[in-house]
C-alpha cells in the first residue's frame, strides 16, 4: 500500500462467539492490510448453559494482536502508522468482575445461553396480563433469556462471589466490550451493547431507573453509556501501548456501519453463530407490532444524533454447522456441508428446526426445541446437511417478511456478510426462498471493518471519513433468485408447519395440585401413560378372577 507520507491504519478487536479476531485496515481504502484469529473455547456445564472463559477472551485478544503486529512488521508496515483501536463484540454476553482485584467472579454467560428461563416466567408472571412486551416501550425488546439484565439477575442470586461483591461496591457489570475496554482503566460502553441489556431507555440513551429497580439491580454497578465514536482511553500495554481506543459497536450494528446503511431503509443480514437482519429506520425508534426488536443501531460521535434499527433476531445458524460437525459427526469440517448438500441439491421432504435455544424472532419462544420431521426411508445425511442449510434461510425469510409489516416497504434486495456467506449454496438458497436478489461483498468481515470506521472517524483521531462522497466503493456478488414463487412458497408453508411441530416443548414450571405439590399428572402425556397403565392393569386381574366384584 502506498500513500504520500505515512499509511493511516487502524486495528480492530473482534470478538465474536467462538474467537477473538484483529484486523488491520486501511482507513484511505478500506483495505484489509492483516488480520489473526484465536479460537476461544466454550463450556456448556449443564444442558442450556453456555459460558466462556473472561480470561481467555481477554489474552486470546492480546494475543492476537501482537501476532497481527508481527504479521505487519513482515509486510514492512510499521505499526507506528496504527492511529486507533476499535472494538466490537457479542452484545448480550454478560460478564461480572471486582473492580479492585479485576478478577473475573464468574465465567462470562453467553446470548444465547438458556439458565434464565425460570427467571424470565417469573418477570412475565408478575406483569399486567403476563405480557412478555411489558417494558418495550422502554427498550424495544421482549422479556427474554437473550438479554443481559436477566443473566446479571441470575448472578446476583446464584453466585456468592457476585452477591456479596455488589452487597460490598466491588462489582463491575459489562458486556465483552466493557470488560475488554475495562483493560484500558475506563469503565464504560456504547449505546448499541446498552441497548441490548433491558437496563437502558432507548429514548433518553441512559440507563434507567424505573428499568433497574424492576429487576433490582443497582446502578452503580453498570458501565458509562459513551457513544460508538469517540475516545475512551489508551491502551495500556502491549506493542499498541498509548493508541486510543476510539470505537465501540455491538457486532451488529458494526456489520451496519460496515455494509454503508446510512440511510433510513436500507438493511443487511449477518450469518454467524446466529442470524441477525437489521433494517435502519434513522433518527426515531419504530415499534414492531411483528416480532421484531428495536435496538440503537449506531451513535457515530458524542455529538451526532442516535439512528435506530428493527433487528430480527436468529438464534441458531452457523451454530447448527457446529452441532452436525460436533454433536451428530456427520460432517468433519463447515466446508464439508455444502458438498454434501449440494451432492443431492433438495432435503426431499425434510425440514430441520434448529430450535436449540428456542425461537428467537418473531416468536420469541423460549419453550420451542429443535425437530427435524419428514423424514422416510429414502432421507440421509446429504438430505439432513441440505435442510439444515435451508433452515438459516426460512429463518431469514421469516423475519424479512415481519420486517416488511412493519415498514410496508418490501426490500428489494438484501445485502448480506458474515463467515457463513462463503457458502455459495446457502446464498443461492437464501436468494430463492427470499425472492428477491442477495448481494454480497467482496471482503465479508465488514463487521470488522464497521468497527475501524467508527474508531477513524472518532474525534481526536479523524482519518476515516464517513461522508457519503467519501466512502470506499465496495465490489460485490449478487445472487438472483433461480426457482419460480411457487415452489418457493410451498417450501416456505411446509417450513412453518414444521416450526408449529417445535412450539411448546419445554416448561421449567411444573403445575401445582393446589397444595403447593406436584402432581403427577402435571404432564398430561405422563398422566395418560400413568392412568393407561393402571386401568390396564385393573382390567388384566379382573380377567385372571383375581379382582373380586
């Protein structure tokens, strides 16, 4: 890369589920200069419960990037040209430490972890008519396990160590940008990770508390809500010691920025670990009446207006390549399933529903559990693996059409990214069931990229413009639909009819006889089995003359 006098670069953390993941851009051309990847590890210590390791987020990071130091040093970069740090991170993952020691009291809960299903009935149980959209007005969101608040609230009660930091003034409460920030010596976070906790007026962009006191969680625990552009602090150590870190943006709202949606309706999907489609709606929050979230989708500088986004949230979809390579075995790497996919090009009948961790959006369905249903004799793993790509897609398709309802203005195409949009018969698939053209760029991390674009752009820092003229003109691939609507919607109806197969499967509240006991017969299969049986066996001694009359 060459430029008169030095090349303006920026480094960005990227923490998504399952690594931590630095990258080098050029702020003049957007270019990718270098990049390192860490896996981070997950446990799953109880069926539901997924966690990481805060410590080995926190050094994975570091490692990564001094080993992207080195990498440039190698390209005869010199690291001196680095101007800023941005960091983006999953949202909702919730994470507890003592301010005086900086240690870890629990490993970091992870979005789509499940322990809180019983803490969620009971918010539900206790609101006007058990409305699960008590406090959207506020947040934009449903009560719900994916929310940082309701894991924070299981801390609090389950773990000791966190009790009794709060009940002493130790604890420090953040999602995995406040504790990577943290690092730096600032407590704080954006508006889009606080969006996502349940804690935070969309509206007045602060915490609020009316918002806490419902969950009982005090507010001096929570991080300094800052906007996605400006100068939090300096690194303190490493070989980018005293660079700013000048960028915050939930993964998401990264990928938003990274996709240039800066105008009111345009919109992008990200395939990672989950699904997730944002639509920018500008300057006013919009209500979804189908399911949707309201969420902040950037604040680029202290002084610069909010913009809000409708998101529609998938909680299962690069995941479910994971558990058939992991759980099933069927398939020794992600690469391995669009062959064996595309080897048979249908699921023949076959319908998977990846509900592992409920339904997210538009039912947001915590009772839901995955199913896979048309299955006959002639179904094998190829039909299995091409379902499973075809699942991402109906979720997709799912919620664009809430998204539809809600703006009453169809998109007419739907630019996507993530590590999943490598899969070009996903994106084929995804083209068909939608309808509509699916266009991908060239360079998919433009989560990474949306977060160095808002560190360039941070005051103090300024190499990165974000005017329109000035944006880098980004080359693409486009998929065009390739199946008539017909086939399309048949699929698509036969989808859902799998989907209502997966409702209300799970229920963590036993009914009760009255007496405060359980009943038996508070699951009404058992209570047949049980009844069935008993009669049964009535019915035989009566035959044998053992049952007097």
């Amino acid at each position: 890369v060459t430029f008169p006098g030095e090349v303006d670069a920026l480094v960005q953390m990227f923490t998504p589920v399952l690594s931590s993941h630095p990258q080098v851009f050029n702020a003049k051309t957007a270019e990718l200069l270098s990049h390192h990847q860490v896996e981070i590890n997950q446990s799953f210590p109880k069926e539901g419960w997924v966690e990481e390791d805060p410590k080995e987020i926190l050094q994975s990071v570091y490692e990564c990037m001094e080993r992207t130091c080195e990498k440039l040093t190698q390209l005869n970069i010199d690291i001196s040209n680095i101007k800023a740090i941005g960091v983006t991170n999953q949202r909702e993952t919730t994470l507890v430490w003592d301010k005086e020691t900086g240690e870890p009291l629990y490993n970091a809960i992870v979005w789509l972890d499940l322990r809180t299903q019983s803490t969620v009935e009971r918010l539900i149980n206790k609101t006007p008519g058990r409305n699960k959209n008590h406090l959207k007005h506020k947040t934009g969101l449903p009560i719900s396990t994916y929310f940082s608040a309701v894991k924070l609230r299981w801390l609090m009660d389950n773990v000791d160590e966190v009790a009794e930091a709060v009940l002493t003034h130790r604890a420090m409460f953040g999602t995995v940008d406040s504790w990577l920030i943290w690092s730096g010596g600032v407590h704080c976070t954006d508006v889009t990770n606080a969006s996502r906790t349940m804690l935070f007026n969309i509206h007045t962009l602060d915490w609020d508390p009316e918002l806490c006191n419902y969950f009982d969680i005090p507010m001096e625990i929570l991080p300094k809500v800052r906007s996605s552009s400006e100068i939090y602090g300096l690194m303190k150590s490493g070989s980018l010691s005293g660079i700013p870190i000048s960028g915050c943006l939930g993964d998401q709202s990264a990928a938003l920025v990274g996709q240039m949606c800066f105008q009111e309706g345009q919109a992008k999907n990200t395939y990672g670990t989950g699904c997730f489609l944002l639509r920018n709606t500008g300057a006013k929050p919009v209500m979804s009446d189908h399911g949707l979230l309201t969420t902040v989708a950037y604040k680029l500088g202290r002084d610069k207006p909010a913009c809000y986004a409708l998101e529609g949230s998938v909680a299962i979809a690069g995941a479910v390549v994971r558990w058939l390579k992991d759980n099933l075995g069927i398939i020794q790497t992600s690469t391995e399933l669009e062959k064996l996919a595309a080897s048979v090009g249908t699921s023949y009948g076959c319908y998977f529903v990846p509900a592992f961790s409920g339904l997210y959006a538009p039912y947001w369905e915590p009772s839901a559990r995955g199913i896979i249903c048309g299955l006959t004799q002639f179904t094998n793993k190829s039909h299995l693996a091409f379902a499973a790509l075809e699942a991402v897609c109906f979720q997709t398709r799912e919620i664009l059409d809430a998204m539809n309802q809600d703006s009453g203005i169809p998109l007419t195409q739907l630019q996507v990214d993530g590590g999943m949009t490598s899969n070009r018969l996903l994106m084929q698939l995804q083209a068909d069931i939608l309808c509509i053209p699916v266009v991908k760029p060239s360079m998919p991390e433009t989560t990474a990229l949306g977060a160095a674009m808002a560190a360039g752009a941070a005051e103090g820092v300024s190499v990165w413009s974000l005017r329109p003229e000035d944006l880098s003109e980004v080359t693409s691939e486009k998929f065009e639909p390739q199946i008539n609507p017909e086939e399309s919607e048949f699929r698509y109806a036969r989808w859902k009819k799998a989907v209502q197969r997966a409702m209300n499967w799970e229920t963590t509240e036993p009914i009760s006889n009255g007496n405060g006991e359980t009943s038996i017969f508070s699951s009404v299969p058992l209570g047949f089995y049980i009844l069935g049986s008993m009669l049964m066996l009535i019915g035989a001694k009566y035959i044998a003359g053992q049952c007097p009359l």
